[in-house]
C-alpha cells in the first residue's frame, strides 16, 4: 500500500532528479513530477523517456511557467497534486518536494512515520504578524496590493506598481473566511486535507484572488489549510534554510555531518555535484536508520551564526569581494587598540614609560605627514608594512586594520595629534576596539618650545585648534563606540599622576598597582604668557581650558599719593 506520494517540481539538474525519483520509487512512493515551461522540449522529453521505464509509478502533470514569486509554482503544485490523488487513490499523504531536494533518512522510515500520523498536516503556517522571515519589506501588502509583475525579470515595473498603489491607497479585499498565513513552500498534506483545498466550491475565487498575491507558494496551501484541517503541525518536514537576503542555503558535500544531524527526512537546496551526499543518503545502508524525531533546530545555532559571519563578517578582517556595511554594529580593526592625544607633547620619553608600564607595543605618530612612526622608528613592521606615508595615506583604514590584525594578541599603542593626516579620524571614533586619551590643547606646547616667528605661531595655532575641535565634535557624537577620555590640558597639569593612572588601570585592566613614578615632564614655565600672547594677536586658545597665566609680566604699580589733612 501506497501510503506516501511525492510530488516533485523539477527545472534543472535532471540527471540528479532522475536520481531522487528513482529512489522514491524504490521506496514504494508513487511520484508526480511536473516540469516548467521554461525548459526545452528537447530537454524535457529526453527527460521523460529516461523515466519510462517507471511509467506505473512516474507520473508527469500539464506543464506550466514558473518564474519565482508567481501564480505558476501554485498552478503547477495544484495539478500535480490532483494527478496524484487520481491516479494513486492509496496514497494518504502528499510531500511535496523539488527536484533539487535530497531525501536524507531511508523513504520507509518517512512512511513509518506518517503512517503514525495518519490525520496530521505537516505545513508552516503562521500569521504575517508572527512571521520573522519575510525579506523585502513586504507582509502584509502582498495580500492587500497587487503583483502581476515578475520581481526579478521586471523588477523595475514592480517597484513602480508598489508606489502607485500606495500613493492612491490602493487596498484589496482579502475573500470572506480568509485570514493570510505564511510559511514554507513545502508541505506534506493528509489526502483530506488536499483534496478539501482543491475541490473547494469556492476555489475560483481563491484562485482569482491569490494570482496577484506576491509570492504565493508560501501562502497559498498555508492560509486555506486552516479551513479544513483539524490537526495541524506548524511546521516542514523538509530541512530548508535561508539567508538574510532571503535566498536558500546550498548544501555541499562538507555538510554531510550538519545534515544528519538535523534528522530531518528532506533536505533542500543540495547542489547537483555534491557527490558524495547523494552517494550517502541515496544508499542502502542500514546504518542511517534513525527513528528519530526531525528536529531542525539542532544545527539553527550554526545557520544563526552564518548570518552573523555573512552580515557582519569576523572584526577587523575584509573581503576583497565585498566591503563591509558601515551601518553594522562592528569593529573596524581585530583587536582592542589605545590611541594617545597630547601626552608626547607634554612629556619626555611617554612612549617608552607607557610600554614598561602596560607592556604593550607603542609606536608614535603613525599618521604623521611625512612618515610613519613605528615602534623603535622601524623602518617595515609585521606583515610587510611599510612607512611610507604615501601608501598608507591611499587607504588609512585598511593601514590600522592591517596593523592590529598582523598583531592581534598584543596590544597596539599610537600617537595622535592634529598635525597628523586626518583621514583616520573619524574612523578611530567608530571602532569598538579603540581606547582613546586626549589632552586637549597639548598640541600648543611644540608651537611654544619653538623658536619660529609668532605670527607663524598664531597662524598654525588656529589651524590646529580648529582640526582638533573638529575631531573632539566627531568623539563625542552619540554615534561613538570607542571608549573616550578628554582631559583639558588645564585639568591634566593640574593633576597628572592621577590621569596617568586612569590610562595604565585602563589599558592593564586592573587597578591594583599603584604608579611609583611618571615620565618628566616638560618645562611650561611662561606657558601661561604664551596663550596670553596669542589672545593678544586675536586668536582665542580656548581648549586648553583655564590655563593660569603665572608667568605674565607684572602690572605696572600707579604711584599714589599720602594721603594728607586739610584744615580749615
């Protein structure tokens, strides 16, 4: 007895669904396969005489074009279905399958397991409210607007026909009794059930109104088998899994494990070269009896996490094919990193403490204009990379990415400044991994150690301050992910050891070890003066904060007179 009958859309890669059918034949399942139009005739009747030979089991139902997301995927599964239920009158469930899915566990274990459930429909079918898996922006609308247009062949009069329905309000009217459901194309249907749906009284009008319903092999079967099904299990028995875009994963030969872990009956979508799957699944051997509930989620971490790696890709690590999306909440380098704004200005020696301090690798100014100053002022650093500043310049980011990826393990520290080339900017800003110290105004200290002309001084000081302002704006923009500590250079003299500890606590990630001693730092007698001075000129040195003017030349002292007694 004929228990279970297959019925199986084919368009491609007939070699491999000869092979599938067989193997439902050998099973004792009754097979209907329908062929789209889309294929030649040659193709096709090459394709059903090599099946001759299996003409009391193998079936083929009127032909229709199936282009993805249109009426004809349905028109196609609505006559094969019937075809079978007609000529197969044994058969008490209906699996629906492409020929493109790989049977994973032996077919009389399938047949087992219905023949268990003999009154049970095997179909998702959820509300669009409760449906996490739509792609393209579309749930609800497309049972309210129209889609005679094929998505991919006329995407651009789909699109359009989308606005103008919208812009004039166009709504349809959902048919009396129906409320959507969506969910997998592919079922398995108690003959019951079925045949309900196709000899429905009403079926004109259901089919009238869902021709125009986009993509409604996922919703078709889904929303009228809950009107006569009395025992629904919401979900498929065919192994099926999508990407973000919405388009089906591929299964190769290096998922052999993945898939018989799942225990599900059916895979889909399986690669036609995949040889050694077919080789595995389509086999006689015992040892793949399983007697197991199909349970798909066992292996929905691994697929979670493709998502992840295709969406998000691994920190500070690029494809050559594709860049990655800037709006994704991801780190731009591989590994956590400190940047240094201002303290080799105002200390001796600062990179040399820091990486006794923190033993970690500090280089200097990596951006700086003329050259690129690593570590030991090294000429080529791990990775091949180089100091001319000519390359780095061309692409900056992948300069600091490359950095911290040829040394991820080992923490990277730089300097940074506004004299240096600020493409990297605000790029250090939206990295996760960037631990960013700033003294803000430090930059002033080399003008006034200088020994250049002071209107040379006044004219690079605002130039400076205007780059640096600019930078402090982009750090504290709500849209910031690094960690980000500013210090006027006002409140650091005021207290360095106590901001210098905050670093080292920041970068070691303990607090437990107190600072004994602290790089010299350099002499700022008159400095007070010097930012007078360029008020004096007319430039306002404004984020260095309340910097006290100690040295300034004193007043000159006014002479004032005795005072003296008058008398009448």
């Amino acid at each position: 007895m004929s228990t279970v009958g297959v019925v199986i859309l084919v368009h491609t890669a007939f070699d491999r669904a000869e092979q599938v059918i067989r193997h439902w034949v050998q099973g004792g399942c009754p097979v209907v396969v329908h062929v789209d139009t889309n294929v030649p005739d040659e193709t096709f009747n090459a394709f059903e005489a090599a099946l001759e030979d299996q003409k009391l089991m193998v079936r083929f139902s009127k032909r229709h074009r199936c282009e993805w997301g249109t009426w004809g995927m349905v028109a196609a599964t609505q006559d094969a279905a019937e075809m079978l239920l007609t000529r197969f009158p044994d058969v008490r469930h209906v699996y629906l399958a492409s020929g493109a899915c790989l049977p994973l566990r032996p077919i009389e274990e399938l047949r087992s397991y219905l023949d268990g459930r003999p009154r049970i429909d095997f179909i998702e079918s959820a509300t669009t409210a409760d449906v996490p898996w739509t792609v393209g922006g579309l749930d609800h609308e497309r049972f309210t607007l129209r889609f005679p247009f094929a998505w991919k062949k006329q995407r651009r009069l789909f699109d359009y026909y989308v606005r103008l329905q919208r812009t004039v309000r166009y709504r349809r009217k959902i048919p009396d009794g129906l409320v959507p459901h969506m969910g997998s194309q592919w079922w398995c249907l108690t003959r019951q059930t079925l045949s309900a749906i196709l000899q429905d009284p009403d079926r004109r009008t259901y089919d009238a109104y869902f021709k125009r319903v986009w993509i409604p092999d996922e919703s078709y079967f889904q929303t009228l088998v809950r009107l006569y099904s009395q025992n629904i299990e919401s979900r498929s028995l065919t192994l099926s899994k999508f990407d973000f875009q919405g388009k089906p994963h591929i299964f190769y030969d290096d998922h052999l494990q993945l898939l018989r872990r799942s225990d599900c009956f059916v895979a889909r979508k399986v690669w036609p070269r995949a040889e050694r799957l077919y080789a595995t699944f389509l086999s006689k051997d015992p040892a793949t009896l399983k007697a197991a509930e199909p349970n798909p989620g066992k292996i929905d971490r691994i697929f979670a996490k493709a998502v992840d790696r295709r969406t998000l890709g691994r920190p500070g690590l690029y494809m050559q094919s594709r860049w990655p999306w800037q709006e994704r909440d991801n780190a731009v380098t591989a590994y956590p990193f400190s940047v240094f704004e201002g303290f080799t200005e105002l200390f001796e020696n600062f990179e040399y403490w820091l990486a006794k301090e923190t033993a970690a690798r500090v280089h200097g100014h990596l951006f700086h204009p003329d050259r690129v100053m690593f570590d030991g002022r090294q000429e080529y650093f791990q990775g091949a990379m180089s100091d001319n500043a000519t390359l780095r310049d061309y692409r900056p980011q992948m300069f600091l990415t490359n950095l911290i990826w040829n040394t991820r393990g080992e923490r990277q520290a730089f300097q940074f400044g506004p004299a240096d080339a600020q493409k990297i900017a605000p790029i250090l800003g939206r990295d996760r991994n960037a631990q960013i110290f700033v003294i803000s105004g430090a930059w002033a200290v080399p003008l006034f150690l200088s020994n250049r002309n002071f209107a040379d001084i006044r004219v690079e000081a605002a130039r400076l301050q205007r780059i640096e302002n600019t930078h402090l704006q982009d750090l504290r923009s709500p849209m910031t992910k690094a960690q980000v500590r500013i210090w006027t250079m006002a409140d650091f003299v005021d207290s360095p050891m106590e901001v210098l500890q905050t670093v080292v606590d920041q970068m070691t990630g303990t607090s437990v070890r107190r600072l004994t001693e602290a790089p010299r730092m350099v002499d700022l007698q008159g400095f007070g003066q010097f930012l007078q001075n360029l008020k004096n000129q007319g430039m306002h040195p404004y984020l260095m904060g309340d910097f006290p003017l100690e040295n300034a030349m004193p007043a000159p002292k006014l002479k004032v007179r005795k005072p003296y007694l008058v008398r009448k």
